[in-house]
C-alpha cells in the first residue's frame, strides 16, 4: 500500500513537472494579442515595441522555457513558427533604431536563443526545427526575415488547429502578390524571390519545379516557356511608419527603400568606413585670359564604429597633394611630379570624430562633429613651398536630416558650423569661421542607383566677408547592402573667381563600406 502511495505520488509530481511550461491556448493567444497590437499593413511598429517591451519579453520567456514533451506535430510547429517571427522582432528591437537586420552581425547564424530549454539560432530553428524535420515548404511563407521582401508578416498568431488553413492562405498569398512574384506578360519572363533560389532543394531542385510549385497556388499561372530569374532580396526593415508622420525609405517602399542613408546613425558593433577622393581645380589669370592653374588632391579616409545603436565614434584622417602650374595644363598633373616650389604632397590633418541621432522618433536626423589636428611643419607654405593646409586646428559640426519623399525621391539637408584656426597676423591668432548649407535632391531609378543635384553655400564670417557656392551633379551605385561608390562633379563660383577671370571645379570619387 505504501509503495502504492508513493508510485501516486511520484507520478502527480512527474506531471505537474511536465505541464509546467507546456505550450496551450494562452501562449498562442497572447502572441496573438501582442501581434495585433504592433503590427498593420504588413509592417512591425518597433519603436512602439521598444518603448513597451513587457509583453515580448514576457511571451519569449516562455518560448525559452516551453515544454514541448507532449505536444503534438501541430502544436509544435505553430510554436516554433511564433517563436522564430517573434525572435526575429527582439533582435530588431535590442540593435533598433535599424535599416537592416544585415546590419547586425550573426544576426541569423550568430547570436543563440533559448528555445524550449535549447539555445539555437535562427537559422538552427528554420532550418532543422522545421523545414529538415516536417519537409514543408510552405514553412517559407510565414517565417519572417524582418526584410521588406520577406513574406509580410500577419497580425494574428499562427495557432495548432488552424495551422494547414494558415499554411495554404500564407503561401497562396505571397504567391499571387505582384511585388514578390513580378510577371511581365510583354517580355515572356517573371521575376521570382530569392527564396527560391536559396532554398532550391525545397522546391524541387530547379526554376521548372519551382514554377511548378509556384503554380499550384497563383489564380492565373506563369506559362512554362517564360524565362524566369530571381530578383535581388529587400533587406530593408519591415518597419511600420514613425509616430512623427515622417516617411522612412523602408516605408516608402519601392526603389526608394534599399538605400543606405547617410544621415542615420550605424548599429551597434558595425563599422563604417569612406573614402572620398576630391580633385579640386582652379584657373585664374587677369581680365583678358586665364593663365595659372592651383590643383588640390584630397583623399579623406572616415572611420566610425556603432558604441550603441545613436552613438558613434571614430576618426578621419586627411591626406593631400597640391600642384601649382602655368596654363595650359591637366588638372591631372597633381599626381605627378614638379618642382619642389610648385609642388607637395603628405598627410596634413587627423583627428576624432563621433556621430549622434539625438532623437529616436527621427532616426534621419543626426549630428556629426570632428576635431583634426595638423600634421606636419609650415603646411601653409614658405618661400620654398606651396601652401597645402593650414597650420592650425579645425573644428567640424555637423547636422544632417534625410526626408523621404516618395518611392524614387529624396531630400537631403546639411548645416553645418566651421572654425578654422587659419594662421596668425601681427595683432594674433586669425580664425575663421563659416557656415555652409547644402541641399541635395536624389532620385532612384532602381534599388541600387542613386541619381543626384546638389547645391551649397557657404559664407565666411569674417571681418571682410567672403563666401563660395557650388552645385553639381552626382551618381552613387550601391553594389551590396554594405558596399558602395560615389561619382561627383561640382563647378564653383566666388568674388575671387569672378574678379580674376577665374574657373574653378571639383571631381569627386567616394567608396564606402560597412561591417
């Protein structure tokens, strides 16, 4: 009898042990209620989210303690499709503000979760948890990246005794949406997701079996003799427009979204760092014809590394070459030799920098200040040498904003303050100090090319004022997400030009990258 007491015992501690964390109801309806509240139109309200965390981190504390012993294929499948979309939302949320998930390191194959008591990561979960385990590849259509080219995520929880309906209403979906499958019925060709692509083995092995697939759920299928590729993947956020009413580029959408924005702050452990290579020249002469040439080379290489997702931190270092000749003459000399009196070359500033988004609801909006030093002796010149930089100090702020306008336009503003320790004279130290304004107003034909006009002004406040403006045309290609080059070509105006029958002109060449 006693032995009979204890088996009771043991067998009522074993199964309140067991129900403890077991995944019902409640779980996938408070998913529901969470998605729900912070999700519309296909996209995530993240800094809603990050401003309200408690119901996230309350329903992730129990996906990492799930007991998943007595659940059925159902229950286990509907849990781990919520698990993996609402994972991908924290990750967002710990590195936000974010223009993509790219641009955290590891963020799918890197950082590890707990996951009904097993730390796996995201890729772990997609990959062996349920497309290895149930072979079932609409499983691709509701797992959600957190990219504008994922398939949308839905405002509802994925739930066991609706799972098949969800699964077939999810794929048929994304597979009739002419911006994930795109049919040009005048070429003879459509353009697939890269899903297809990365995932081939899912879908049959190749574009026919993928088509096939593909077909099984369109309302109007693709004929077999289109040709059929897959466009470059949308890594842009998924995120819901800010509470400010300002658009960002991911919201925008269209060619607009995949740009990098030169405004924003990086996330937190990447770095960014460009190169802008600047060929400046300037003719000059008297009133009947120029005669002399003055060209600057400059390279200025910019570091920056994400301390957190509005801070940053780094340095520039500037290197430049100066070549003073007679007309006629290429601005191309400056790379080549010349006397000792007309030319020089060497590294003549570095200096700190750091990066600042002050405002969360304006993740566009940021300030950058640097400080450079001067490197090197009489960079001003002597009667030996060429000026090529001023001996003293520089102190460079910046203000930046990015407005989104539509789809393919953009409006880029920049003040700026400037103070430059420029010498001395006999009563002391001279500084001067200026304020330019630039405009910049871009178009995007496409999701990599950026098309520009760029104007600016820039006034020196001093005791006899001076000013310059510029404007010109530009071109950036965006190759990758995180790599990029700049084309720039700007012509000059200003009292001392006009005055002397002068021209002057820019050529600009910038690369950036990040990691």
């Amino acid at each position: 009898m006693k032995k009979l007491i204890v088996l009771l015992f043991v067998s009522f501690i074993t199964q309140g042990l067991i129900a403890q964390g077991s995944i019902n109801d409640d779980f996938f309806k408070q998913v529901d209620g969470f998605l729900k509240a912070n999700v519309s139109a296909d996209a995530v309200d993240y800094a809603r989210i990050q401003k309200q965390p408690e119901l996230l981190n309350d329903l992730l504390q129990k996906v990492a303690k799930a007991n998943l012993s007595q659940a059925n294929a159902k229950t286990i499948q509907a849990f781990y499709i919520n698990a993996y979309n609402l994972l991908v939302i924290d990750g967002v949320i710990k590195n936000y503000p974010l223009n993509s998930v790219l641009d955290v390191n590891g963020f799918f194959d890197g950082k590890r979760y707990q996951v009904a008591g097993k730390s796996i990561t995201l890729n772990q979960l997609e990959k062996d948890n349920l497309i290895k385990t149930y072979k079932d590849p609409r499983f691709h259509f509701v797992l959600v990246c957190g990219a504008i080219d994922c398939p949308p995520i839905t405002n509802f929880a994925y739930t066991p005794d609706e799972l098949d309906q969800q699964l077939e209403e999810r794929t048929r979906r994304a597979l009739n949406d002419p911006n994930f499958i795109k049919v040009d019925g005048e070429g003879n060709k459509a353009s697939i997701s890269q899903i297809f692509e990365w995932y081939s083995g899912d879908f049959g092995g190749n574009k026919k079996t993928a088509l096939s697939f593909i077909n099984k759920y369109r309302n109007e299928a693709i004929p077999e003799n289109y040709n059929i590729s897959f466009y470059n993947y949308n890594w842009s956020l998924n995120e819901k427009k800010n509470s400010t009413g300002a658009i960002s580029p991911q919201q925008a959408g269209g060619n607009s979204s995949a740009r990098y924005v030169v405004s924003a702050a990086i996330p937190k452990g990447t770095t960014e760092t460009k190169i802008f290579n600047n060929l400046y020249t300037q003719t000059s002469g008297n009133n009947s014809e120029r005669v002399d040439r003055s060209t600057f080379f400059t390279s200025w290489v910019s570091f920056v590394y994400g301390l957190n997702n509005r801070f940053n931190a780094g340095f520039d270092i500037r290197y430049r070459r100066v070549f003073n000749d007679r007309l006629p003459s290429s601005p191309l000399n400056v790379f080549g030799g010349g006397d000792e009196g007309s030319a020089r070359s060497g590294v003549t500033t570095i200096g700190p920098k750091i990066r600042w988004a002050p405002f969360e609801a304006l993740p566009n909006f940021s300030v950058q200040s640097a400080f450079w030093f001067p490197i090197g002796e009489e960079l001003e010149g002597n009667s030996s040498q060429p000026f090529i930089d001023w001996n003293g100090a520089t102190w460079w702020t910046q203000f930046f904003n990015d407005f989104t306008l539509n789809s393919n336009f953009s409006l880029f503003t920049e003040i700026d303050f400037l103070w430059e320790d420029i010498g001395s004279t006999e009563n002391g130290a001279l500084n001067r100090v200026s304020t330019p304004a630039t405009l910049i107003f871009s178009y995007f034909p496409n999701p990599k090319t950026t098309l520009y006009a760029l104007t600016n002004f820039s006034p020196y406040w001093q005791q006899d004022f001076d000013y310059f403006a510029q404007a010109g045309l530009g071109a950036k290609y965006q190759f990758t997400p995180k790599f990029e080059i700049e084309l720039l070509y700007t012509a000059f105006t200003n009292e001392f030009l006009q005055n002397v029958n002068g021209r002057a002109a820019t050529y600009n060449i910038g690369i950036r990258f990040n990691r």
